[in-house]
C-alpha cells in the first residue's frame, strides 16, 4: 500500500508565479497585523504601568488613596487613546499602499 500517484504529482508540483506573488502580499499583510499588535500593546501597557505607579506612589505620599491612582489610569487611557487614534491614521495610510 502506497500514495496514489495522482496525490504526489499534485503535492509536489511548483506554485506558478501569480501564486508566489500572492504569498508574498499576504506575508505583507500578516506583518503589518504583528505590528500593529505589538505597537498597540506597548502603547496600552506603557502608560498604564507608569501612570499607576505614580499615581500609588503620589497617594502614599499625600495619604489621598485611591484618587490620584484612579487619575493615573484616567490619564493613561486618555494618552493611549490618543497615541492610538494617531497611529492608527498613519497605519491605514501604510495598508492602503499595499493594495
């Protein structure tokens, strides 16, 4: 018992080159997406760690638990929502140009 030959022919055939240029357009597409993740997780992240740090830190100094905290994730998502919404125009911009 073996692999039919119809099956290896077709497994082992070449992909024309439309295909190959469509796989390079889609691995295109595919890193602009991991960027776009990775960007947006730092700029989430980035800001919420270091605003609730300050936040902490400032309301153990002045004893006003939990407000200035509650501002520190105040600001931060007001920062991330701008870095975001700019970076965001700018990337829609890059996949259009890859149309």
């Amino acid at each position: 018992m073996g692999i039919p030959n119809d099956l290896v022919d077709n497994f082992s055939e070449q992909k024309p080159a439309q295909n190959r240029g469509q796989n390079n357009n889609d691995r295109r597409y595919i890193l602009l997406g991991l960027r776009i993740v990775g960007e947006f997780g730092v700029t989430i992240a980035a800001p919420v760690v270091f605003f609730a740090w300050l936040g902490k830190r400032l309301d153990q100094k002045y004893g006003t638990e939990p407000w200035l905290l509650i501002l520190g994730f105040v600001m931060a998502f007001g920062l991330s929502a701008l870095i975001i919404w700019r970076r965001a125009k700018q990337i829609g911009k890059e996949y259009e140009a890859l149309k």
